[in-house]
C-alpha cells in the first residue's frame, strides 16, 4: 500500500516577471544577508536590461505542466502545487491554498540537485515557517531526496554538453575546454556541507558520460563582502588563466548548479561571461540548463514514487551513492 501523500509541491527560488518587482524581490532575496544596498542596487539593473523579467518562473511553469502530464500519463494522479521562496507565487500563500484544499500530506520537489544551506536546509526552514504560519490545518511537507548523482539528472545535463560542442568546429573540439559552474559559497558555509563534493561527482559523471577528458569546476555570482573567502577559481579568473597560460581558444561553459535560466545564468554568463570571452578572443558556447528535458521531469516522478511506493532501490551513479530520504539533524548548517 502506498504512503498517505495526497499532493506535490514544487518549491523554487522565485524571480520578478516585471520592473516593479526587481527591488521588493531582492529585498526578499537579500532579507538578513550582509549585502550592501548598494550592490542590491547593482543587481537591480542586470535585471531591467531584460524589462525586470527573470525567466525563472517561466520556465517553472514549463516544468510544473510537463510534470501534471508526466504523473497522469503513469498513473500517479495526484495535484500538484507550486511555491516561491522568493516571489509569487509564494509558499506560504501556496501552502495556505493546500490546507483550504484538504490536503493533509505532500511530498516537496525543490529545484536545487546539491546539499548546503541555501539550496536545501533553508527551503525545510522556509516550508516550516510557512507551515507555522498557516498553523495546525496546515498539511505536513516532506521534502525529496537530492538527486546530484541521479541518472535523470546526470542523463540530460551530459545531452545538453554534447549539444553545446556540437556548436563547436569538428576541428577545434579536441582542444575545446569545458567548465562546469556553478553558484559560490561562502567557505565557511561550503565547509560545513557536501556541495563541493557533490558537485565535482556530479561533473565527473557528465563528463564521462559526453565523452570530454579535460573539464574544470568553477564558481560564479558571488555576492558578499569582499574579505569574507568564498568557494574559487571563479570562472572569469580561470578563463583568463586558460587563454594566457594555456592559450584556450574555446570553450563550453556548462551550468550544472542551475536547473532553471535565471539572472545568474542569462546575465551572468551570457552578457559579463560571454563579453570576457570576446575581450579574450575566446569562442564561447553555453549549453542549456536541464529545464523541461523529459528525462529529468521522467526524474522528478521516479523520486516521488520512491515514496509513494516505499521502494526499497535509490538510484544513484558513481561512488557517493543516493542521498537519504530524511536529511539528517545538523546537515548543510548556514555559516
């Protein structure tokens, strides 16, 4: 018999979707974090060069269809909700409408692959504090397990770096270097869990699996003081070491640490990222980001019927192995 959930939740980071947003959204982002307004101010614009619309929500959106069809197709028929942490539609508000709508249990599919505080204790705090909030007719929300090293992640995110060196000159591929990036930490938060870890697995393995020996993991989008240490080599810092010392000429950034395109992605690497590469005379290809890929969607069902079936197999490639169902007390504490 399966385990009494009654509904999905899918849990993301949220983004403005107009101009009057960006500031309220960032002061949300921003809320307790040692940023200067300055700086927040700064951000702000990346934003309104695209009219102050993150494609993050968007493509939730994408994701949170293709899923409904996806469950109903195999049988899984169950409602699915949607919840910000950041900007509408928020989890409180969505957690609200689950408990008006009867349900009593869900189990919560949060687009983040790896373990830290950011991209996964501080989404179980946020579902709490929505939770106590809404108050005892609020539904429990178990979240799912990470899936770094899940086939369906792996899987897609190695199709979107063959895609990407395909874009690449037949003759200039065995020489084209590949930089998985991903969002960086404050070390002294990174210390404390298994991001660094998780993520060089995760890029070996799709790597391995696209066929590409040389590959490096570099970071991106830091955003606090400048003498707090944070995870390195950013990624314009090892560009610029790959053209003067190695003499690169090409290169592959793949964003394995991003499931969506948000602000980190289309202005971070497409506009400051791609502009460093044409100063350094470097050609630049950006593979996509897993998205709406059917294989991770088919994923996102394959983790919800580990649940609801109570299966005893975790999938898993390479040597770490699958993640627990429960994260255990004390993990990925915030710095």
């Amino acid at each position: 018999m399966g385990l009494p959930y009654d509904a999905v939740l899918l849990v993301s980071f949220g983004g403005p979707e107009r101009a009057a947003d960006v500031l309220p959204f960032l002061e949300n982002v921003l809320r307790g974090k040692r940023v200067p307004r300055a700086r927040m101010l700064e951000v702000a614009e990346h934003y309104y060069l695209f009219d102050g619309v993150s494609p993050i929500n968007a493509q939730l959106r994408a994701l949170l269809a293709a899923l409904i069809a996806d469950l109903d197709a195999h049988g899984v028929h169950l409602p699915v909700y949607w919840g910000n942490r950041n900007w509408h539609p928020m989890l409180e508000d969505t957690i609200r409408q689950m408990a008006e709508d009867g349900i009593r249990r869900a189990l919560a599919f949060v687009t983040s692959a790896f373990a830290s505080y950011s991209g996964c204790r501080q989404y179980l705090e946020d579902i709490q504090a929505a939770r106590t909030a809404i108050g005892s007719a609020a539904p429990v929300v178990e979240k799912l397990r990470l899936f770094f090293n899940h086939p369906g992640f792996i899987e897609p995110m190695a199709e979107r770096v063959a895609e990407a060196f395909e874009s690449i000159a037949p003759g200039d591929r065995p020489a084209t270097r590949l930089l998985f990036t991903a969002h960086s930490l404050p070390l002294a938060m990174a210390d404390r869990c298994g991001y660094v870890e998780q993520l060089r697995e995760a890029c070996r393995l799709v790597a391995e699996r696209a066929g590409r020996g040389a590959w490096d993991l570099v970071y991106q989008s830091r955003s606090g003081p400048a003498e707090q240490a944070w995870l390195e080599p950013d990624i314009r810092d090892r560009l610029a070491a790959l053209r003067g010392d190695a003499g690169c000429r090409h290169v592959v950034v793949a964003p394995i640490g991003f499931l969506a395109e948000h602000m980190e992605v289309i202005y971070d690497l497409d506009v400051e990222v791609a502009g460093l590469c044409q100063d350094l005379d470097m050609t630049m290809v950006r593979a996509a980001v897993v998205g709406c890929h059917p294989r991770f969607v088919a994923m996102i069902r394959e983790l919800l019927q580990e649940r609801l079936d109570d299966r005893p197999v975790r999938l898993a490639l390479g040597n770490l192995g699958p993640s627990p169902d429960v994260c255990p007390a004390g993990c990925c504490p915030p710095r």
